[in-house]
C-alpha cells in the first residue's frame, strides 16, 4: 500500500445546478474547499469552454487557491497544484502549475519543451507533499490519462510527472465502457511514476485501490458532491 495518498480534484462545474454565473460560482466555491482542505492536486477540466472563457475561469481559480492559502496559511506550501486540461496555452497564460494530457495528446517532452521556451513555469516553489522533489520554475507538473499498463509505461518513458490510470471501477459519462478492474490497475502501479485512480471511486472502494499499489485518488464525483475535508480525512486515515 502507498505510504501518502495523493488526492486530485477534478473539475465539472456542468454538474452544478443553476445557470453557467451559479456553476461558476459553485465550482470556484468548491476549488477553495479543495484548498483548504489540503488536496494535493485541481485539474480544470471544463473541456466545453472557449479559449477565452477558460482562461478567465483559470485565473479565478488561481486567485480562488491564492485566497485559501491566505484563510489557511498553515497549509502552504501544500496547497494544490493547478493543472489545466489539454490547454498547454492556457496554463502558461494563467501560471498554472502544469497540464493534464489525455492519451493520445501531445507528449509530455513537447509540453517541455513549450514551457521551457516560453520562460514560465510554476508561480510558486514548492514541495508537493510526500515528495522530495522540489519543482523548479522550468518544470510544469504533467499528468497523463492512461487506460493500460502500456500506455503508464509510455507516459512514464515520455517523462509524465504522474499517470492517472482509467476506469477501475466504472466511467459516469460512458457506462458501456469496461472497467480496468483491480488487477489492471495493480500491473499499471509497477511503473516507476506515480498512478493515481480515477473511476467510480468511493469510499468504500478506495481502500482497496490504494492496496493495489495507487499513489492516490483522483476523482470528480467523490469530492464535489462531498465535504472536501472529510473525504481527505478518511481517505488518509488508513494509509
């Protein structure tokens, strides 16, 4: 079993009732939770958004990290990292700690590669909890979408600061979709990166991945529709 669970919130303001101003506001509400609450990682995923209208949200969700760290300043430096999904552009406009790739995205090297052009990186240095390596302000933190073994070893080859390996237990969006299972996921953590689960977790069933081998959870559902701090608290409780 892991000896730290990394937690990663990500993002769906759709699931919020009300108009796209009220989910806004909520999702804002809820990445101020997730800081406060001592999450390890935020990806926004509003994959539906404009360029235009995902960078304004980005940058609301950096000052909304920024306003938690000042209410809670015993937690800094272990409050999120914020990575943008897919937008490479949009985490460097905003100086966002990083990216999170799909598959069959452009390569961790390139991102790299891009940032390291652009002379930007994280605003902030910081050691990520549980880990002794201190960002440099050259290296974005990049996670990948993996949904094998291979495509973990791949992203690890690439340089991949973390896999998030999918679905161990079910995807909400697609229920045909075949769960990954436990035994994927376990072969998956034998890669010397990170993996994080992601899936249909639960309470109930978190434990059981963590066993497996996952560094940590990663998860929409389970923290936006929960007490951000009590879902940290049992899901640490048992490592």
């Amino acid at each position: 079993m892991a000896e730290s669970c990394f937690l990663y919130y990500i993002t769906d303001r759709t699931a919020f009732p009300g108009d796209e101003l009220a989910r806004r506001r909520r999702l804002l509400e809820k990445i101020g939770e997730a800081a406060r609450a001592g999450v390890d990682y935020i990806q926004l995923r509003e994959k539906d958004l404009a360029t235009r209208d995902l960078e304004s949200l980005a940058r609301e969700a950096v000052r909304a990290i920024r306003e938690a760290r000042k209410l809670a300043p015993a937690l800094w430096p272990l409050t999120p990292a914020l990575l943008i999904n897919s937008r490479t552009d949009v985490a460097l406009a905003v100086q966002a700690d990083g990216v999170h790739l799909r598959s069959d995205d452009i390569s961790p090297q390139e991102v790299g590669a891009i940032w390291k052009k652009c002379g930007a990186g994280t605003p902030f240095d910081r050691l990520r909890a549980g880990s002794a390596r201190q960002l440099s302000p050259l290296a974005p933190l990049i996670a990948v979408s993996c949904h094998s073994p291979a495509e973990v070893a791949q992203a690890a080859a690439n340089g991949a600061t973390f896999a998030v390996f999918a679905p161990v237990f079910e995807k909400k969006d697609s229920p045909a979709t075949r769960p990954t299972g436990l035994a994927m996921l376990e072969q998956a953590c034998q890669t010397n990166i990170p993996v994080l689960a992601l899936g249909g977790i639960s309470l109930s069933n978190a434990q059981s991945c963590l066993a497996a081998g996952a560094a940590g959870i990663a998860a929409i559902r389970l923290f936006q529709e929960n007490e951000i701090a009590a879902v940290a608290r049992r899901l640490r409780s048992n490592i």
